[in-house]
C-alpha cells in the first residue's frame, strides 16, 4: 500500500516539474532518489506531495476511528423485507408490469370476486385425494383461476412486505419488458376469466364477473319517415368515455348516451320502408353492474403525427355518483360510491407508471398502492397529491380547478371504479385450507430467509471487527523511516503515463494542425483515416489500461491478484480493439491495397502518434502494398470479368428463359411442337438472378431437377395440377431450348412432356404423357399432407380487406402490385450503377475494419424441396392477421376490432361469397386456410361515434397482447 503511494506521488511530483517537450533523465532519477526522511505524523498536510514515504493521507483515519457495524456488509435488515401489521402486502413489478399490479390491488379488494374464486375446487391432484400437498414439491397452479387463487391467498395472509406475482404474468405470457394498453389488458383478462369460470358447477362462482361487472345498453335506431325503432342489446363491461372537451365526469356520460343523426352517406336502411333513410341513434342504458368501471379515454390517436397521444385534461368527479338521470327506467337504486382511481403518471402514451388508488371496503380507508410500496392515506381520504404534478414538466400547465367537499379532479386518472352503495356489512373472508396451507409454507421460507440473512449479518460483523483490529495493529506496526522499494521502471512509465494524459490535449490540436499541411516527397507515413479520427479517444482509453494495470499489478502485492490466464486473455482481447494504424493492415500482415481507406501524415505527426503508440505498425509513404493482396484482386477481376462474359452468352443463348412471355405454356400447348421439358422454377430464379447480377451472384451449373420428382424417381405432378395452382413450380423449355441448357448445365434428371392425337382429330382430344410418369402414391401423399397443413396450422397469415359501398379494389386495378418484390428489387438492383450494387458502395470509415478480399470460384448450388411461392400481394384497404386453424371466428372479430376499430357486432365477415356467423366455429372449419382474403363490412359504427369530430378518437391498433394467453381463450 504504501510503496504505490510512493510512486503515485513521485510521478506527480515529476510530471509537475519536467518541462513538457522533452523527457529529463535527471528529472526521473530525482523523483526516484526524493527525500527518504519521513514527514512526521502530524507535522504534514493530509496528502503530503513533498515527501513520496509520508504515511498520512492513506486512509488510516478510516480505521483509526470507531466504524459503524453495517459498513462491515452489504446486507439489508430482512425485517425490513417483513410486513407491517395491518398493512397490505405489495406486488413485485418484474420491468414494466406496473399496469398489471394496479388491476391485481384492485380485483383484490373486490371482496365478493375474491370470496367467488376461493370457491373454485383445486385440481391438484394430491389434495383433491386427501393426502395433502407434498412439503418437498413446490405447488405449480394449473389454470388461470388457481394462479389468481393463491396471488390472492398471498395478499391475503403473508408476512412478507411485498410478493412476486411472474408465476401469474408468465402464465398470462406477458412480456415483462414491455408497458402494455392498461385499458386492453382489462377488457382482455376479464373475458379470459369470465370464460375460464364459465366451466365451474357452482353458479356463484360461474357467474359472478357478471354478478359484479356486467351492464346492459341497446342501440337503438330510430327512422324518422316511419317511426319504425330497432334495438340492439349488448353486454358491457366497461362504458368507454370520451374526455376531449368536457371538464366533468357527467358531461362525459351525457355525450356517450347522446343522440345521433345518421343523414346523407350515412343513412339507415329502414326494413320497413326497405329504403336508406334519415334516422336518429343512441344508445341507452338497461341495466347497471354492482361495479361501474369507466374508462377516460385518455390515450387517443393523432391525426396529424400518426402515433397515440396522452390528452392531459383535468377531469372532475365526485366521490358520490347518481346514474339515476343516465337509466332508461327510473325505478332502481343507482347511486354508486366511489372506490377506485387508476393513475397513468407520465406525459406520453407509450411510457410512465401505473399506480392505483384505491378504498379498503372493511375500513372505509384509502391506499395508494405502488407496486412493491402501499401508503396508507390520512383521515380516510382519497389524496390524490403528487400525481397531478406529473403530468406535464412546461411551463403553461393547465391551472387545476377548484374542487369542492366531496370532489376530485385528475388528467392523469384513467379509470374510476364505483361501487353500488348499500347498507349491508362487508364480507369477511377467509382462505381455503389448502391455500392457506401453502400461504404458511411460503410464510416459512420467508422466516428461513430472514434467520439467514440475520446470521450472514452477523457473520460479517465479526469477521470486520476482527479485520478492524488487525488493520489497527497493522498502522501501529508501520516504519517511520526510510523506504527503498521504490521501483525504477515503475516510477519512469507513471511519469510517461501522467505526462501523456496531461498533454493529450495540446497532441491533438498540434496533430490537427499538422494533419492540414501537404506532404511532399517520400517524407511520410502512412495512417488509417479510422484511427485517425478516432486516435485521441484511442490513446486515453490505452492510458487508461495501462494506469489499472498498474494498479492491478499492485494489487498482487496485497493479495488481489487476478487469474492471470485470465487477466492475459482480457488484455489480448483489449489490445485487438485498440490497436492503432491497423486498420490499414491487410490479412497477410502487410500495407493494404486500398488507398481510399489510408493517408498520408507529415513525420512530425507521425512522431507525435508514436509517443502515444508506440508499438503501432509503421508504413512510410514509399512502402509497396501487399504483393499477395494485389495478386487476389486481379484474380477477383477476372473472375467478375468471366462471370460477366458468362452471363451475357447465357442471356443471349437461352433468350426464352429469360423472359416468361417467351416460354410455352400447358393451358395452351404450342401447335409447333408436341413435347416440352420441365425444370424447376427456383433453378429459373437462381439463373435469373445471376444473370442480372454476375459480379454479385453465383453462377448456376447444375440443373436440379430431383426436387420434382418423388424418392421413387415419379414426378410429383399431374399434368392438370401443372397448369393449375403447380404451375408456378414449374418452368416449361422449349425442344431447342432445352439442348442448348443440357451443354451449359449438369443435368441430374430429364422430364418431359408428350403430346399425342390423331391426325384432324380435336385438339382438346389429346392425350399427354410425363417422362417419368407420376407416382400415384406419393402424388396423393403430397396432397394429403397440403390439405393437413391447411387444417392444421398456427400463425398463418390472413387478409381482412375493408368493404366500401360493396365495392373492393382488386389486384387487376393495379397491374404493378402484381409484381413480386422479389422481381421489383431485382430490376431495381439491375438499373443501378455498377458501384452502387456493391455491398461496399459508400461505405463509411467509421471504424476501424478493413475490407476482406475473397478469392471466389465457381459454386454449384441448387436448394433441395419445392419453394412454393404463394404470398398474397396486399392492396390498398387490406390489413394481415396472424392466426390459427383451431382460433374461434369470434377471436379473429377481436382481432379485427384492433386492427380496424369496428365492433364486432357490427362485423360482417365473407370469404368466397359465404357468409361466416358462427362465432364458435374454428377457422379451420369455417375454410379459412393460409393467405385467405376476407371481407369484412361495417354496418354499425363504433362507440364514441358522437365525438366523430375534428379529431379521430379511435385508439391505434396494439400488438402487445398477440401471442400471450388473453388472447388465446
């Protein structure tokens, strides 16, 4: 410890009187031979710089002095891990799950949701045959319902401050990494759990998402020529209100319920008069759940960036609600109080943190619960605090509303929950034995972990009062005298190390100046523009290196040393990223051939360099490249050259292959011969593209014909499936053709085709015969596996095309959509100059990498299997699902509702002109395969159609939930 000291000090006290431009040996040995009488302890300043072997100032007043005993480990208090009595218990947010812990708090407190789910029987097997849970297997739940049960049991009766809620959200198949619609994820679990109890005996439970969130409301359109009222019912959930504009809770209710004119384009078809007429809509209330969730559309989409946006907007609401004035009839109990505040901190859509504010319905109290953190509010009041002053950070924030007794106001609230006031007792709820059974064995793990963390706190704290002792012991031991460990070579580097950092930054500006001037003759050297720009950079982090290298050399001496295998390997691993001018070294360690990506640098920059690279590889500018690099160029040249030659006699030899409207074709067999050959279209394509792209492509030498054909030698088609859906497999040659393709390429397996009739006889009459024939049994094993597939696959793609006036904008209406991108990219790739088509072209220096040289021959490559190109081309209107074969009409409705904002009661879906109605049928049966386009026309508009004004208030469509279990249900 105190030789680095020493040399630590010498070289700052060398480097502080060195003269910069030159190094002085005297200089060195002088910092060497400093003083070697000690300062004495007390009689110097703290960091001494006059006496490199003063012994203040190296940290003894940290263990001199009494230490507090938890500097003695790292470890936390785990009580402070335990909860507090009478205090809830908090949720784990596992990276952005903050929105899901929100909803979890709330659905908790929910006391008859929770007392419907610790209803539901177990299916784990051990308990359901009265043996119990094993104690040395962990409990995994097996549904949805089970993983809700035991979260709830946990929240319920565990003694830990906080628990991890990733068996729930993995089950779910949320990404954890990832912040989610709030709103969507609602809407979507309580489907999901709606139809996962829907299975349960018991009708309390069955029924009881319905019991506490289910309402009524009918659309209700009215003809104003002939009176006639058609009502539609529906079930909600949720009443999704828009906020644009309003100031109050109620005038949101009031625009929802508010009537509309459907006039002009937008005309009802009035079965009556059997004719579009003017007409009024609305919608009205039926009936009202225990629980009214009602979500503030907050997050809206911009028109004008094309992205969702937070509408920041003070919302007032009271804590008391009477919907009486909303309902249809009069005659019910509707006032609601209320016992929920969902928060979205945060000024945009796509980011922020969710908290909940919610009531404790046994007490009557307030808490905020933020995922792992839960407050208790004072005097049993709704305090929403903080969180209106996180909205927006500018300075023309909106000035909050007086609010009175009994009133709120938020534009960060998102949802508000009302629960129906009545005057009956809150519930007391109790765990299920088993539950509970397992919400103690977790409570013992816990206890285990807290003795064991106390232990190790323990442990520790003795084992540094003892060290504290010892290092005591140790200053008392020091020598007061004269110190010759001092090392020479060490004490020369740290001064050429502190004298370089020092003046890294007066290099630079003299480099750069140096950098501008033009070098004349042979007195030069050559640099990588890489390093160039980069080599300050490069330099101090090497200083940097080498200054903890010396440390960790140091650090041998007091018994930290490292593996040094390990330390070797690191440092070779550095020095390959650092390495200065190497970027101009060509793989045979020599000058590289490109000049574009070197220059030359005057011999007083270069010396500059040196000081800071020394071992750098050094090429005055008279130095010849690479002879072995310049030998592979020209063999690279030439063989661009004879692929070019090769392709341009291919083009011109096989001038029918080239252009698809020159060759034959099954559906109209050419009169003027009476057989043609096949190949494989994907050998077409590989031809093609080497053509077009000689210098990039490879070139083609075999023709595989094998893909066609079955293990048995038969062709796998017939001749009706060739000029049908197989026909793009296939490539049909010309007689002529096809003995100029057998001299250019190897073929593996000739297949031809023979057309036979009798002389006048009708042409439709002929007979047509394959060389080699079909095999019947692996033709039927193909088609069978293809219908399978159709039957039975997951993640296809489906098209969704949007219906206007019955009117739909096929492909033949726009002939260019027809081309493959492929096609389009390679005409694309053909029209550009030829220094743009090379990967390399415009290639920055940025960093420093050279150009590989590869010596390319010819290469024979031919891709075994039939490439089936089916891909459907969409048009304008179109938007591609993913679906499954086993996946419901009513979850593509869902889907559909996401992507184009239609309800999907107001869906009506067709493809190939049949109808599809029923919701329970799986696409599978309905005929829905792979690459289907289907129709869908809107009859009904979407909710918040009133707010239809000047800006769109349709939320943009999610992917986040795709792929997870809501969606899976």
């Amino acid at each position: 410890m105190a030789p680095r000291l020493q040399l630590e000090k010498a070289a700052w006290r060398w480097t502080e009187t060195v003269p910069p431009e030159a190094v002085a040996q005297e200089h060195i040995e002088a910092a060497y031979r400093v003083g070697l009488e000690p300062c004495q302890r007390g009689a110097c300043r703290r960091n001494c710089r006059g006496n490199p072997n003063c012994l203040v100032g190296i940290g003894e007043h940290v263990w001199l002095g009494e230490i507090d005993e938890n500097s003695f480990h790292n470890i936390d208090d785990p009580n402070c891990e335990r909860r507090k009595k009478n205090a809830f218990v908090g949720l784990t947010n596992l990276g952005a799950t903050c929105y899901v812990n929100t909803f979890l708090q709330m659905w908790f407190l929910n006391l008859e949701l929770r007392q419907a789910l610790y209803l539901c029987p177990s299916t784990c097997s051990e308990y359901v045959a009265g043996e119990g849970i094993p104690k040395d297997k962990d409990y995994e739940p097996q549904t949805i319902c089970e993983h809700l049960q035991y979260l709830f049991a946990l929240l319920q009766n565990s003694k830990r401050r906080y628990i991890d809620p990733s068996g729930f959200v993995k089950a779910l198949g949320l990404d954890t990494g990832q912040q989610q619609d709030a709103q969507e994820f609602s809407k979507l679990f309580m489907s999901l759990l709606e139809d996962t109890l829907s299975k349960q005996k018991n009708p309390d439970v069955r029924n009881i998402v319905q019991k506490q969130f289910c309402g009524e409301y009918a659309y209700v359109t009215v003809c104003n020529q002939c009176g006639r009222e058609s009502k539609l019912v529906s079930k909600f959930y949720e009443l999704e209100l828009n906020i644009q504009g309003h100031k109050q809770l109620t005038d949101c209710i009031t625009e929802f319920l508010k009537e509309e004119k459907l006039e002009g384009d937008n005309r009802y078809f009035c079965e009556t008069c059997q004719s579009k007429q003017n007409a009024t809509r609305k919608i009205r209330l039926l009936s009202l759940p225990c629980t009214l969730n009602l979500q503030l559309m907050r997050f809206v989409f911009d028109r004008q960036t094309g992205h969702k946006k937070k509408l920041n907007t003070y919302i007032g609401f009271s804590e008391l609600l009477d919907m009486e004035p909303f309902m249809e009839q009069k005659n019910g109990i509707y006032v609601y109080e209320l016992s929920a505040v969902l928060i979205h901190r945060g000024v945009s859509a796509y980011s922020g943190h969710y908290i909940a504010h919610v009531k404790d319905p046994q007490t009557g109290e307030w808490y905020k619960f933020n995922d792992e953190d839960i407050e208790k509010m004072e005097g049993k009041k709704l305090q929403l605090g903080i969180e209106e002053d996180l909205a927006e950070p500018s300075k023309s924030q909106t000035r909050k509303p007086k609010c009175g007794k009994g009133t709120h106001c938020s534009r960060n609230a998102y949802m508000l929950v009302y629960r129906l006031q009545t005057r009956e007792k809150s519930l007391t709820i109790e765990v299920p034995a088993f539950l509970q059974e397992l919400v103690e064995r977790d409570n013992c793990k816990f206890e285990e972990w807290c003795n064991e963390m106390a232990e190790m706190r323990k442990q520790s704290v003795a084992r540094g009062k003892i060290k504290h002792e010892e290092v005591k012991e140790l200053y008392k031991r020091l020598p007061a005298e004269a110190v010759k460990a001092l090392c020479k070579d060490c004490v020369v580097e740290r001064c050429r190390i502190l004298r370089l950092k020092n003046q890294l930054n007066e290099d630079y500006k003299t480099v750069t100046n140096l950098l501008k001037i033009t070098v004349k003759g042979n007195d030069g050297f050559w640099v990588g523009k890489a390093s160039l720009r980069s080599w300050r950079q490069l330099a101090l982090e090497q200083l940097n290196e080498q200054d903890e290298d010396a440390e960790h050399s140091n650090g041998k001496m007091n018994g930290n040393a490292q593996n040094k295998d390990e330390s070797n390997e690191e440092k070779r691993e550095e020095e390959e990223e650092l390495n200065f001018n190497e970027d101009i070294v060509c793989p045979h360690g020599d000058l590289c051939i490109s000049e574009n990506e070197r220059r030359v640098v005057s011999k007083e920059a270069w010396e500059k360099l040196k000081q800071y690279f020394p071992k750098a590889p050094e090429f005055p500018n008279n130095k010849e490249c690479c002879s072995q690099c310049k030998i592979l160029e020209r063999e690279g040249e030439e063989n661009e050259a004879l692929h070019k030659m090769m392709a341009s006699e291919q083009k011109t030899s096989l001038q029918n292959l080239f252009h698809d409207k020159c060759r034959p074709c099954l559906g109209s067999w050419p009169q003027e011969t009476d057989e043609l050959y096949i190949v494989s279209q994907f050998f077409v394509e590989e031809w093609r593209k080497f053509v077009r792209r000689p210098t990039r492509c490879s070139p083609v030498s075999s023709v595989g014909n094998s893909a066609l054909l079955c293990p048995h030698g038969g062709l796998m088609f017939t001749y009706a499936s060739m000029t049908k859906e197989d026909s793009k497999l296939i490539a049909l040659i010309w007689p002529s053709e096809w003995e100029r393709i057998q001299k250019l390429f190897v073929v593996d397996h000739v297949i031809k085709i023979t057309r036979t009739q009798a002389a006048g006889a009708d042409p439709e009459s002929a007979l047509y015969a394959s060389e080699p024939q079909l095999c019947p049994e692996c033709r039927e094993g193909l088609l069978c596996q293809q219908q399978r597939d159709l039957r039975e696959y997951t993640q296809a793609t489906i098209y969704i095309h949007k219906v206007v006036d019955n009117k739909k904008v096929m492909k033949d209406a726009a002939p260019e959509l027809n081309v493959s991108s492929s096609e389009a990219e390679e005409e694309r790739e053909e029209n550009k100059p030829e220094g743009e088509q090379d990967p390399d072209f415009n290639q920055t220096n940025g960093g420093a990498k050279r150009q590989k040289i590869s010596h390319q021959g010819y290469v024979t490559y031919q891709k075994q299997g039939i490439r089936r190109s089916t891909r459907h081309r969409k048009v304008r209107g179109e938007k591609a699902l993913l679906v499954s074969a086993n996946q419901t009409l009513k979850e593509l409705k869902i889907q559909i509702m996401h992507a184009f904002s239609v309800a999907p009661f107001d869906q009506n879906l067709s493809i190939d002109g049949k109808i599809l109605s029923d919701d329970t049928a799986t696409l599978g049966s309905l005929g829905v395969i792979p690459e289907s386009v289907i129709l869908l026309k809107a009859d009904e508009p979407i909710a918040d159609y009133a707010a239809m004004d000047d800006v769109m208030q349709v939320c943009m469509p999610e992917e986040g939930f795709k792929g997870t279990g809501l969606l899976g249900h």
